[in-house]
C-alpha cells in the first residue's frame, strides 16, 4: 500500500521533469554539434575559396591568419607588426563604436518604423498618401544618399542615426504595417460594435495580433542596423569597423581588415541569434501559429 | 534594406485568416501620387528655405529634374545604367537560382538544413560592405558587383522559398503520402506550387536589393563604369543635383522593378492573397 503513494508522490513529479530535462539536453547537444560543424564547413570554405582562387599571401588571410593576428603574434618593429594584444585593442575599440552606432540606428529606425505605422493605421489618409511612397523609398539605394545625408546633417552622431535610421526604418515600417493590417476582420468590427475608441482598438487588439511582424522586423534590422553603422562610419564619421574597411586601402593591414570581418559577423550573428530565441519564446507563447515554416 | 520576407513568411498562417484587402477609398496610384506631389512641394520649399546656404545637400526638385533631363540628353546616363544593370541582373540570377535550389534542399532533406542553415544565417550577417574591399582585390571585372548583389539576395529568397515549401496544404500531402507517393511527388506535385507565392515575395525584394548590391561593389572602387562610379564622380564634382538624380533614378528603377516582379507574381499566381498594403 505504500508503494502507490511514493510513486504518485515522486515519480509522477520527477520523471516528466527528467525527460523533459534530457529531451533539453539532447536538443542542446545536436544543436551545438551542428554549429560546431557551420563552423568547421565556414572554415574549409573559407580556406578554399583562398586557395582556389590563388589570392596573394598578402591580401588573403586564412583562419590560422586571423587566429594569429588576434591571439599569438608578437610585436615587430622590424616587419611593422603589433602584438596581438595591440590588434585586439583596436579591434575591440571599434567594434565597440560600430556596436553603439548599430545600436542607435536600430532604435531609431524602429521605434520611428512603429510610431509612422501606427499613426498609418489611425489616419487612413495620410496612409493612402505616403505608403506608397514608403514602399518606392524601401527600395532606396542608401549607398547612394549617405554622403547627401553627411552633406545636410553633418559628421557626429546625428548622421548616424539618420542613416542608421533610414537603413532599418524602411523595412521596419512596411513589416509592421503589414502585420498591423491583418487583423482579422471580425476582431476590428467587434470593437468598433462596442463602440471601442480607434486609439483603444489599436492597443489592445491591433498591436498584439502584429506581435509576428513586429518580432520578424526587430530580428531582421539586426544585420540591417549593423550595414547602416558600418556604412555611416565609412562614409560620414570616420570612426569604428566602417572606418577600418577605408583605411586598408592605404595600409594594405588585411589581418586587420580580415579580422574585422570575422568580428562584426560573429557579434551579428550572436545579437540575431538572441533576438531570435525571444522571438520564439514570445511568439510560441502568444501566437504559435506563426512560427510555422520559419526555417 | 533586404529582407522582408521572412515576415511575409511569418504571417503565412494568418494571412489566410485575416488580411483580404479591404476597401479602400483612394486607389494607390492616385494616393501615391499625390504624396509624390505633396513631398515634392515641401522639398522645393525646404530647399528654398531652410536648407537654402551654399554646400549644404539639398537642391531644389526642379534643378534635379534639370540636371537629370540634360545629363539624360547628353548620354551619360546610358552606358552607366546599362552597366550597374548587367552586374545587378547577374547577382540576382545567381543568387536567387542558389537560394531556391537550396531551399528545396533545405525541405526535401531536413538533414542538410540542420547542416546548412546557419552558414547561410551567417551569409546574410556578413557585413556586405565590409567584404567588398576584399571581393575587390579578389575577383576581376564585373565578379565582385555581382557577387556582392547576389549575397545580398540569396538569404530573404532562401527564407521565401522555404516557407512556401512549407506552407503546402497538409491534406493533399497526407493524400499523396496515402496512396504511396514519394516526397518527390509531393514537392513536384503540391509543394512547388504551394511556393509560388511566397518564393516571388522574396524575389520582388530582391530586385532593389540586387542593385543596391551592384552599386555598393561599384562604390568600394573596382569599376570604371556604372552608376555608383557616376555617383562618386559626381560628389567628387560637387555636383549636387547630378548626384541626387542618380539617386532618384536608382530609386525609381528599384521601385519599378519591385512593382513588375510583384505584378509577374500576381500573374503566376493568381490564387495568393494580396497584401492589402496601400
């Protein structure tokens, strides 16, 4: 008579939460396998690409390159090389800057993308005005703009927001737009039965049922924002990873440039990787449809 | 920039819930018109006002106009235009004929996505203008304006083909399933057609994109001609008008081409939703 009780009162506890935690830990364990082998596959094509396009020694740095260039390499006055320690510093510093320019633009661009949405929703006339527009400029070569841009608003912080901006506004506002259009129509004519201000409706049934397109902008501007930083430093300040693409040129230091490459990519990679996992945490709990296909 | 898709993708689902266009008063055209005019208008007299001091960016619509009509007449548009569009054209086939070759991979064998998918992640978070200066030094001739324009379309095509491989109809594939057909029957005979959609979503984005790719490889330095060669030209100049002509004319092609790739879509398939945006 004992046995039941202890079974109902431990095992039924336990035994879910074990499987649950090794079905985790297996989930954890394939996927960092395959990361390992994304890394290992980037690495041989990496290599390879060098090798089969015969690129100078000079210009072409492999893996083991950059490794050196970042880790292990003296300081040599004589072959005009820093110490690894010295490339880390700068490399970190501008990073550093490139980080705060993406993160400036990736604000402004959304948060100004959710704002002009939602006044599109509440004000059909100014929608059926500019929205057309909106989506000709998405299509904006912004290479083209930013020295006009650095031209009308100067070298400092203010340009880089306003590339920054321009970079993630576009996608942001035609995603949002898109997503705060498809609420079901039943919902809207509920509300507006109830006699539901326009502002409330957009609060409470509008916005929520955009949350997919307002998590697919914030992890899609991510690179976005990373290419309007790089792109404001190139061409307006003069500062940061952006700045670094142009001086190579003149000091022909491809383990710098290389290694700025490899940098940027990864911190893209990890900042999209986090947006992501939030996106699927949230939308799995509010709108689990919509994470279907997503590969 | 490039990537809505994935979005278009994400709404799939509810797309078929919700989102039927809803009448609208204004048709887009008109509406769109008359915000062209509007912002135009309020250009010309910013220009005239605010910005009106020697060096700064802004020149009035009219002198842009001007200056775009006789730069037009005098042939320099030509060539230039012809050239960013070859580079672009070849960056789009290539990267996009990859990205749906390897999305049907991607669906057919789930193994080589898990193996795969985060190298292409990784190839839409490599910093484009970054690895210009090396594509530069790398390839030759038109390679590396290609190359850059076909990077920057493969990942949202990629994204857009899988989610229309994806979104097939679960009965007919349980169907085909049933009777003893093979995945290969299912993606030939339902899923292809599933993509239709979606898969064009992305390739209208990528259209701008591709040019966007073409000129930033033309703006890193290694060509001689091309719009983006016209644009450093012209600031180098001091020609102000010129270079926002140029601007508006890469704008303006990006936008047509957008409309016209759309338009094929809604041609190939009628059956998808429109996407009630105006």
């Amino acid at each position: 008579m004992e046995l039941p009780t202890l079974l109902q009162e431990e095992d039924v506890e336990v035994l879910p939460r074990r499987a649950i935690r090794s079905a985790l830990l297996k989930r954890i364990a394939s996927s960092l396998g395959f990361t390992l082998l994304s890394v290992v596959v980037v690495l041989v094509l990496w290599e390879g690409f060098i090798v089969l396009y015969h690129i100078q020694p000079m210009i072409a740095k492999n893996p083991l390159d950059v490794w050196r260039y970042m880790f292990t390499q003296h300081a040599n006055v004589a072959a005009d090389l820093r110490s690894a320690a010295g490339n880390r510093q700068i490399l970190f510093h501008n990073l550093k800057t490139t980080l705060r320019d993406a993160s400036i633009g990736y604000v402004a661009g959304i948060v100004l993308g959710l704002a002009v949405s939602c006044i599109f929703i509440l004000q059909r006339m100014v929608r059926q005005t500019f929205m057309p527009i909106a989506i000709v400029l998405r299509s904006m070569p912004l290479v083209a703009l930013a020295p006009l841009l650095t031209l009308i608003f100067g070298r400092g912080l203010l340009c880089v927001a306003v590339i920054g901006g321009i970079v993630c506004f576009f996608p942001a506002l035609i995603n949002i737009m898109y997503g705060l259009r498809s609420t079901p129509q039943a919902m809207l004519d509920l509300m507006s039965s109830y006699g539901v201000s326009k502002l409330k409706t957009l609060r409470t049934v509008i916005l929520p049922s955009a949350l997919p397109s307002i998590f697919a902008s914030l992890r899609i501007n991510v690179p976005a924002s990373m290419i309007g930083a790089l792109l404001a430093e190139w061409l307006a300040t003069g500062q940061g990873s952006g700045q670094e693409m142009l001086t190579v040129e003149n000091t022909f230091d491809f383990g710098e440039l290389w290694s700025a490459v490899v940098l940027v990519t990864l911190v893209t990679i990890i900042a999209y990787s986090i947006v992501s996992a939030i996106e699927v945490a949230v939308l799995s709990r509010y709108a689990p449809d919509a994470l279907g296909g997503r590969p | 920039m490039s990537t809505e898709v994935e979005a278009l993708g994400l709404d799939a689902p509810s797309r078929k819930v919700g989102a039927q266009a809803r009448p609208d008063g204004v048709p887009p055209w008109l509406g769109g018109t008359i915000g062209a005019i509007l912002l135009a208008l309020v250009w010309e007299v910013l220009a005239l006002t605010v910005f009106h001091k020697v060096g700064s960016g802004v020149p009035t619509p009219t002198s842009v106009v001007t200056q775009f009509w006789s730069d037009l007449r005098s042939g320099l548009y030509g060539p230039n235009f012809i050239q960013t569009m070859k580079e672009a054209a070849t960056g789009f086939v290539d990267g996009n004929v990859l990205a749906i070759v390897l999305g049907i991979a991607f669906v057919q064998l789930p193994l080589i996505e898990k193996a795969l998918l985060r190298i292409a992640v990784a190839s839409y978070c490599l910093p484009i203008i970054a690895i210009g200066p090396i594509l530069t030094f790398v390839l030759h001739g038109d390679a590396p304006q290609s190359a850059l324009a076909g990077l920057v379309v493969f990942f949202p095509t990629l994204v857009g083909v899988c989610v229309g491989l994806r979104s097939a109809d679960r009965n007919s594939l349980d169907l085909i399933r049933a009777y003893g057909g093979s995945s290969w029957i299912q993606l030939t005979r339902v899923r292809l057609r599933a993509a239709l959609p979606s898969t064009f979503a992305g390739l209208q984005i990528a259209a701008p994109s591709a040019i966007l790719g073409a000129i930033i490889g033309e703006y890193l330095g290694a060509a001689n001609t091309g719009l983006g060669v016209m644009m450093i030209d012209a600031e180098g100049a001091l020609d102000i008008a010129r270079t926002w002509g140029i601007a508006l004319v890469c704008t303006a092609v990006a936008g047509i081409l957008y409309g016209l790739i759309g338009l094929i879509g809604r041609l190939v398939a009628p059956w998808a939703p429109r996407k009630g945006m105006t």
